[in-house]
C-alpha cells in the first residue's frame, strides 16, 4: 500500500523541455540605467549551467545576442559553447544584431548557426518555428534588400500608433505565405504549434510590437494548432491570453543585476513555463 501511494505521489516528468533565453544584449561597456551589458557572460553562463543540469532537449534563443559591435559575438557565443554537445542552440535575429557593421550583415546566419532567416524544426509531436521579425526594416535592408517603398508602407500604416517607431519592423507576404504553408502542414501532421520571435504581437498597442502585429495575429489566431507565440524585444516581459493563444514576452536577460531565462516544460495535458532570475512562472492548459 505504502509503494502504491509513493508512486501515486510522485512527480510527473516532462516528455521534453526548452531552454529559452532573450535579450542577453552583451557588449564590453559599462552598465547604462538598467542594462548591465557586461554581466551578461555569468548570468549566461548561469542560465548554461542550469539548462545542463536539467538536461534540456534544447535551448532557443529570442534575439539580441549582443548589443552592438561584431566582435561581441566572439565573448558570447564561446558562453554557449558549454552546452552539453547533445543540447542544439536555436538562434533567431533581432535588431541589435543588425547593431554591427553593415559589411558583416552578410555573415550573420553563419555566425550563429541559423539554417535561414526563418525556419520550423519539429519534436515530439510539436512544430516549432522560427520568425524573422527583421524582414522588412530600415536597419536590416542592407541585408534583405527588400524595395524600400514596401518598407516605407509598412511603417507609414503604424503613424498615430505606439509601435511606429523605426527600431521595430514587419513580416512580408513571403514570409507570411511560409508561415501559412507551416502551419497547415503541422495540422496535417496534427501537431501542436509555437512560434518564436524577436518582436511581439501582443499585448495591443504595446510600443514594441510588429509593425504589423494585426496582419500576423489573423494568420495565428484563426489556427487551432497554435499553443503560443514567444518572444522578446520587451525587455520587461508579459504574458497576455487571448483568443487561444498564450503570447509570452520574456524578461531580458541584459535589465537586471541577477539573471533572467526560463525552462519550458511539456507535460501531457499542460504546459509550465519555469522562470529563474526575474522571469516569471507561467502555467499554460492545453
């Protein structure tokens, strides 16, 4: 009786588990209000520790891996280097990877191991994929080389609105498209969906949105098979529910003298978001 109420009492194991980091920001110079650029390399290192220690399946990053300069990504990415070699690393872009000098934009996907812009990998049952918020910008053009009227076009349609502002950008109908085909496919498939991305989508007129945060958000929320769309950009994090979808913005790993990453775990009819530092606990039902 006694062995059947242990068994009884013990915790269910996740099936799989993410590390998630955002915003590390890392640059050589001294701190500025919040932002403790320095301090990066040991509260990442932290965050590798743990995520070794938990034995993650693997870690995805929300962008800004450094603040500025090309040669911050030698200090930081030598930090990830001490995954366990079992432990892929997910990158994604942000703005301030485009922070360096234009010459190097060319070398930004090598540099950080990314298969594309945008991309989708797939795990126990779950799709996962990965947006490029820095699609159609004016600090990323010399990369995309997108028409610079279409660029104009987006960010004219945020005028009198919170996000217009030239450090966020938009998601072009290419990208879109892609984005369609990948979640009809993960519905053929029947797997459970969550994106990832630099910029959010929500909370509504939030000043770091996606230029255009609507055009995405009817994509996503008229789709079953999203669980929750992940991001970063705002450094203060949130957490909105809203028409089925979580929309989580982590804490910035670079605002704040401790740490801040979380470990998302994946539990049969549950979701649980574990936040160290200054990352929040988030319970998501599924």
């Amino acid at each position: 009786l006694i062995l059947i109420l242990l068994g009884s009492c013990a915790k269910k194991e996740p099936y799989l588990k993410i590390g998630l980091v955002a915003d590390p920001q890392y640059a050589d110079k001294p701190n500025s209000g919040k932002r403790h650029y320095k301090e990066t390399l040991w509260k990442l290192g932290q965050a590798i520790d743990t995520f070794n220690h938990n034995n993650i399946d693997f870690l995805q990053n929300l962008g800004d891996v450094i603040d500025v300069e090309w040669k911050s990504f030698d200090a930081i990415l030598s930090v990830y280097d001490k995954l366990k070699p079992s432990i892929k690393n997910y990158q994604l872009l942000g703005n301030h990877e485009f922070s360096i000098d234009s010459t190097h934009f060319k070398d930004l996907l090598k540099r950080l191991s990314m298969p594309n812009y945008y991309y989708s990998y797939s795990k126990k049952g779950w799709k996962f994929i990965v947006l490029d918020a820095t699609d159609y910008s004016y600090y990323s053009n010399a990369l995309h080389n997108h028409d610079v009227d279409e660029i104009d076009l987006y960010f004219e349609k945020t005028k009198n609105k919170s996000n217009s502002h030239r450090w966020n950008s938009a998601m072009g109908a290419e990208q879109q498209n892609w984005l369609k085909q990948e979640l009809d496919s993960a519905h053929l498939s029947r797997q459970k969906v969550i994106l990832f991305s630099h910029m959010p989508l929500r909370p509504k007129d939030d000043p770091h949105n996606l230029w255009n945060d609507q055009e995405i958000i009817q994509i996503i929320e008229q789709n079953p098979d999203v669980v929750a769309f992940i991001n970063g950009h705002n450094h203060s994090g949130g957490h909105v529910f809203k028409n089925g979808i979580h929309y989580i913005t982590l804490f910035g790993m670079v605002d704040t003298p401790i740490s801040s990453y979380g470990i998302l775990e994946f539990y049969k009819d549950s979701l649980m978001l574990r936040g160290y530092g200054n990352q929040k606990n988030i319970s998501i039902e599924l």
